[in-house]
C-alpha cells in the first residue's frame, strides 16, 4: 500500500445499477486522466480465479521453476533482438528491458539483461488499459492489439522512453502481456534529445502519449506511425523502434505460447504468479533480520538545470517487523516551471532497481521486492508533484532520492549477520554526458543522447575498491557504446575518450571507481548543437560510506575561438589529451578557456571547438588513513593519483621514482594526522553553537526542510511554510530575463558613473 493520495481523480464511475445512467457517464468523461486508484498502488493485485486454479493445480516447484527458467530464456532472446536491432542509441547500448506481465499488469519476470525501472513502471499503463479499454468499444484488447506509452505521468521514467506492450490471448482468453522498452531519446520536446532542461511546462516535453493502440493484428497503423513521426525530429527512429519493440514483443508472445503448449496453461499462470508471492515472501523474511529501527539521511542537488539552488531531499527510512517505510516528508517543494520534479512512480521503481541489483540481486526482477515497503510524500514536492508540472529532467531529483536510500539502507545491511550482496558505498548517480541535436554528414535530422551516460563510477566495498566507469545506476548490464559507430553515424569526434581522470575518486580505505573524461568537437554538420543536462559542479552528487569520501564536483570545462582539427594538421603537438592539461598549460593562443555548470541548454557548435567534462566517481568506504599504502601506490603507478593527492589524503611517504613506501614515515604521518583531527575536533554542543543556523543562509537558494520535516523553505527565509502547502506556488525567473535586468543595472550604473 501507498500513504499518499496526490493525482487527478479518476473518471471511472460507480456501480448505479441502472446500465443507461452509466454508459451516459462513461461515454461524456471530459479526459481520462491517470488513476489514483492505480497510480498509488505499488504492490501485487489480487489473484485472479484463474491464478487460484492454477496454483491449486500446480504444485511443484521443480516444474515451476523450469517453467520460469523457460520464460526467462524468452525475456533474455527478446532483450538480446531489441538491442542487436534497435535504431536509438538507447537501443543499441542496453537503456532498454524487455517483460513478461500477468494478466492483471504485475510485472512478474524482466530479462536479466537492461533497466528493471522501465519495465517496473509498465504495470501502470497497462491496468489502465485493462481497466478503460477493455471493454471500451471504440477501442478493445484484441489478440494482435498492440499499444505503446510514454507519458511519465501514466507510468513510465520520463517521456524519452516508449514502452510497448501487448496482450497476450490463449484460446481466445487474455492470459499474460509482455512489454519492450526503450530510451528513445528524441520525442520532439522544445530541445532535441527527449530531456529537455528548458521545458517550463508540460507541453514544452513533446510526444505525451497515453496509453493507446499503435497495431491491430500485428500490423502498425501507419496513420498513427506517421502521426508520431510527424512529431518528432527523427521520424526513421521513431518508425524503426515501433517495428523493433513491436517484433521483440511478438518473438516474447511466441515463447509464451510454446511454454503453454509445452506445460499448461496453468503452469504459466501459476509460475507468473508464484513468482511474485516468492518474492514478497522471501522479502518479508529478509527484512526481518534487519533490526527495528529509523535510519535519516538527508542530500542536496545544486541546480534546476537552468540556475543554481540547493535542492534537499530528505529521507527516514524506518523497518518495522518485516516492512520498510520510506519518509521523504520535508523535501524540496516542487517547481512549477523546472523540468527537475519526479513522478513519485518513478522513485519507486528506482527504489526496485536498488533492492534487485545492490541489495538482492538473487532475487527475480519483479514487482514483489516492493510488496512489503511503504512510501510517504509531502504533496506537491518534487519527488510527488502536482498533474501539471513537467517532469522531462526527473534524474535530478529522483537520482540523489536513490543515492539518500542506498546509503540508509546500507547501513541496515551492515548491521546483519547474514548478506545477500556486499555493502557498498553509494554508486555515481548523474547523467554526466552530452545530448546532441542537429543535421548530420549524412544530411540527417537527428536528436539523442551519446552512450557515456552508461559509464558511471562504481561504489567501494568493504573489501575491495569500485571498479571505474562500470554502469549506470539503472541497468548493471548496459554498453558504453563505440565511439568508431558514433562517428560513423554522427559528425563529432571524441578526441578523448574513455580515459580515466587522474585523481576522479572517492577516496577511502576503499576508493570509489573511478570516472573517465571526454573531450569532442564538432567536425563537419551545417548546423550542430550540444547540450549538457546535469549537477553537481557545486555540490557533490553523492557521499561516501562510513568515513569515505564522495565524488568531486564537475565542471563543463571549453576551449572556444579555435579549430583543433585545422591545429592537428599544422601543429599537432600543440593539443594536449586530458582536460588537465588543455585547461592548464592553454596550449591554444588564440583561444577562449571557460568553464561553467554542468547543466547547457541546447547551443549550436562551432567546428572544432573542445567540450569537455568527465564522468563520476563512486563514493569511497572507510577512512582514508586506513588505505593500505601498496594500494595508493597501485594507483599511482597507474596514473590514477597524483602525488598530491598520495600525500594530502592518504599520507603516503614514499619515493616517486622507484614507488618504494617509507612505512615508518606513512605510520608517523598518518599518526600526526589523527592528531591533528583531534586537537581540532570540538563537541557536538559547540560545533551546533559555532555553525548550526535556524535558518538556511539569506543569501542560498535554499529549497526543502532545514530542522524541522513538517516545514520547508522556498528560495528564501522569508518564505517558510507547511510542507505541502507552499504558496504560492515556486516559480522561477526565466535566466535569461535575469541576466538581461543584470545588465541593464550595470549599464544604468556606468551611465550614471
């Protein structure tokens, strides 16, 4: 169950009595708006009789599970035929899933490979197709029927992924579905690329696609193909993908067939289901060996994408018995004209990804890992907000919502005697890539996003460091994606690419993974932009565990008024291959060193201009006196650390041309160092009496809770009210509105001087 109630209200009508009264009601609905009744149901329906028969018939376990076994293969065949032939880069490198559904719409079993938020969220779209279209006659659930959504607000992560789902009939009988989604990237938003960080309001997202049919016996409707290619700048994409998911759903149907006709119907339906009670079951065990208790952690994200702010997310997670409660009371409020709000929906199916990939990871990737855990939100913040705010840029929230929730999870995890997985120190959480938009060499209209957002920095262990560049957050399993195909395809170069960034760690006994740099420039398009849509270049996007460090901040770092490919060619030991060394030595007279957030709207190019940024780091575990000093020098050996860094946070003393440790200095060093943390430590009384203030800073965009849950801050001191009832409402200056009255004074000022 869910403790919140904030969405529209359903159009479904109530049981009359007099048929004609409701067939009136139904046919004049003004909108069928997403159902509350659905939207805030989390956990598993209830068994439906033939899930009853079927589990009365089939008993076995053994049976069952070479059922699932089977089922499984089908999901992992269908995943392998979306990403080998899918067009989107999304497709191609693993930001895509494919699942098997009960009847009902409970995700019951999704491919070992690809993002288990995706299919997590498909429940909701399709028990609104069960429960509206069903028996609509204008529309109906048909053998053949396939359907295809992609607005966040009915169930999906935001509106750049597209699921497809269909139904699937045994003897005339609806008896499953099975779904395909994918991060498409474009979808015709204001900005190219499907996550546009300008988007001030619902319209400004593109496609908004309820739940409707696309395919009536296995044939796509080219009106509506040609509907939705029409609204989008890449209309071969949006065609190729609908024909990609549409043939990995039927290649799904197929498997589901032969394993009815191989071992019952019943034994399918029994399996899907069992499944998911497995897992609820198994679930509420676990938890039980977790003590009783209330763990808070509390972060902040440092921007909207289009200004800075500190942005607070703030969690309790409390387990009772064999239940978690997850409390983000006193979170930021949402913003009314930012895209960085978060469906609530989303952040539970981040919150399966956590408990199915670091937590459980022996567990089948289903819905029943949630069936036990509870949510509560205030009403209109940004990780609930109201129908009408966009939500294109959810990352921004729910990401640093999952990274609070790792952490206080961990530390459960820590305390019990029997793990299932390592703990581990928070995994990078950000989006640190380029989107693109533009025309092609190929003269193309294209729009998405590169690859290198799959290569976020792994937490540390307890036992061993994180392993560099390793998988996003979402989908342990995607691809980094080859630069080479890019290319190809694409008319940027990566100059740099994949190499690791000296002294990008979370230091620690353990240091976290680290993050690779990349540096590019456009070569040859008539017209080419890029954008960059991520935090964190004030604020670290995430903590270390226990004494560990979290990640650096990062910066988009570029090199203007300069064509590098021309330098190549006259003098190519002028260009340097690390972000470092560009910014440092300035080997381009001529040109313009800037940095700036890591948050650009879309800009257009300039040919052989240098955009750099570098991928995150992993949070470390532990403190880092404790690393062990052959390890420091592992890492300088492998220009992982500088000597700098060996020295100031490791206290390593040792000889940089042979790399031979001096053990007696290292012990003397890291010795004088928990001195000097002790004659400088003060009490907890007096640290709260020196720096603890009853409100945020006058001059910090400050947005959620500071001490008190109940009450947050909006922007300001001054604007302090009831979580849930900011008002009015927080709505953001347009930047560039900011900018043009900044100059204005300055130029009113230089008058007057």
């Amino acid at each position: 169950m869910t403790l919140d109630t904030n969405q529209p209200q359903s159009s479904e009508t109530p049981e009359t009595g007099d048929e004609g009264v409701s067939e009136f009601l139904r046919d004049t609905s003004l909108f069928l708006a997403p159902d509350p009744l659905i939207m805030n149901n989390h956990g598993v329906e209830d068994r439906t009789p033939l899930e009853e028969e079927s589990l009365a018939a089939e008993k076995d376990p053994a049976r069952l599970e070479i059922v699932r076994e089977r089922l499984l293969a089908g999901a992992n065949e269908s995943f392998d035929m979306l990403e080998s032939m899918g067009a989107a880069p999304g497709a191609k490198w693993g930001d895509c899933v494919s699942a098997i559904f009960t009847a009902s719409g409970d995700l019951s079993l999704a491919s070992t490979g690809g993002v288990v938020i995706f299919c997590n969220l498909v429940q909701y779209p399709i028990k609104f197709i069960n429960k509206y279209w069903t028996n609509e006659p204008t529309v109906g659930v048909r053998e053949g029927d396939v359907f295809l959504v992609n607005d966040a607000r009915y169930g999906q992560a935001h509106n750049t992924d597209q699921s497809m789902m269909m139904p699937v009939f045994w003897e005339g009988k609806l008896v499953a579905w099975v779904g395909a989604t994918v991060h498409e990237g474009e979808n015709g938003a204001i900005e190219p690329g499907g996550m546009p960080s300008m988007a001030e309001q619902v319209w400004d997202e593109g496609l908004k696609m309820s739940p409707f049919r696309v395919a009536e016996n296995y044939t796509l409707r080219r009106d509506i193909v040609t509907f939705l290619q029409n609204s989008v700048r890449e209309p071969k994409l949006q065609y190729a993908d609908m024909k990609v998911k549409m043939f990995t759903c039927r290649r799904l149907e197929q498997r589901m067939h032969e394993a009815i006709s191989e071992f019952g119907l019943e034994a399918v339906v029994a399996c899907l289901r069992s499944n998911l009670e497995d897992t609820d079951v198994e679930v509420r065990k676990r938890l039980k060996e977790w003590p009783d208790g209330t763990v808070r952690h509390s972060w902040w994200t440092d921007g909207t994408l289009r200004e800075n702010a500190m942005i607070k997310i703030n969690l309790a997670l409390t387990k009772k018995g064999d239940r978690l409660i997850f409390d983000y009371r006193g979170s930021s409020p949402e913003f009314t004209n930012r895209s960085n709000n978060s469906l609530d929906i989303t952040l539970k199916g981040m919150l399966a990804q956590l408990f199915l990939t670091y937590i459980w990871p022996d567990l089948p990737r289903n819905q029943g890992v949630l069936a036990p855990i509870e949510f509560i939100f205030d009403e209109r913040s940004i990780i609930k907000p109201d129908f009408g705010t966009p939500n294109a840029q959810s990352m921004m929230s729910v990401f640093t919502s999952w990274s609070v929730a790792q952490v206080c999870v961990m530390k459960y995890l820590y305390s019990v005697p029997d793990k299932y997985t390592r703990v581990i120190a928070p995994w990078f959480n950000m989006i640190n890539t380029f989107l693109f938009g533009g025309v092609t060499q190929h003269g193309e209209m294209v729009g998405n996003v590169c690859a290198d957002i799959n290569g976020m920095g792994g937490g540390a262990l307890a036992d061993r460091d994180g392993q560099h560049s390793c998988a996003p957050i979402f989908a342990t399993m995607a691809d980094l994606g080859e630069q080479e195909f890019m290319e190809e395809e694409m008319p940027f170069v990566q100059l740099v690419s994949k190499k690791l960034m000296k002294d990008n760690q979370g230091f620690g006994r353990q240091r976290g993974g680290m993050g690779y740099q990349m540096i590019l420039a456009l070569r040859d398009s008539p017209v080419w932009g890029f954008m960059l849509t991520a935090i964190g270049a004030k604020f670290p996007n995430v903590p270390g565990l226990f004494g560990g460090y979290g990640c650096p901040t990062y910066p988009l770092c570029r090199i203007s008024n300069v064509d590098v490919f021309e330098t190549m060619k006259s003098d190519p030991s002028q260009f340097r291959f690390s972000i470092e060394e560009l910014m440092n030595d300035r080997p381009f007279p001529e040109g313009e060193y800037s940095t700036h957030p890591m948050f650009m709207p879309y800009s257009l190019a300039e040919r052989g201009e240098l955009y750099m940024i570098a991928q995150g780091t992993g949070g470390g575990f532990g403190d880092p006196l404790e690393r062990d000093p052959e390890e420091v020098m592992r890492d300088f050996h492998e220009d992982l650390v500088s000597e700098g860094v060996a020295w100031r946070i490791y206290r390593v003393v040792f000889d940089p041309e042979t790399r031979i440790v001096d053990e007696e200095a290292t012990r003397s060093a890291r010795d004088e160092a928990r001195k000097q943390r002790l004659d400088e430590s003060m009490s907890f009384e007096d640290y709260c009496a020196d720096y603890v203030t009853e409100t945020p800073p006058a001059n910090l965009p400050y947005y959620g809770s500071w001490e008190d849950p109940a009450m947050v801050y909006a922007g300001s001191p001054d604007r302090y009210y009831p979580a849930g009832q900011v008002n009015p409402p927080v709505v953001m200056p347009n930047p560039l509105d900011v900018k043009i009255a900044r100059l204005e004074r300055e130029l009113a000022e230089a008058r007057q001087g």
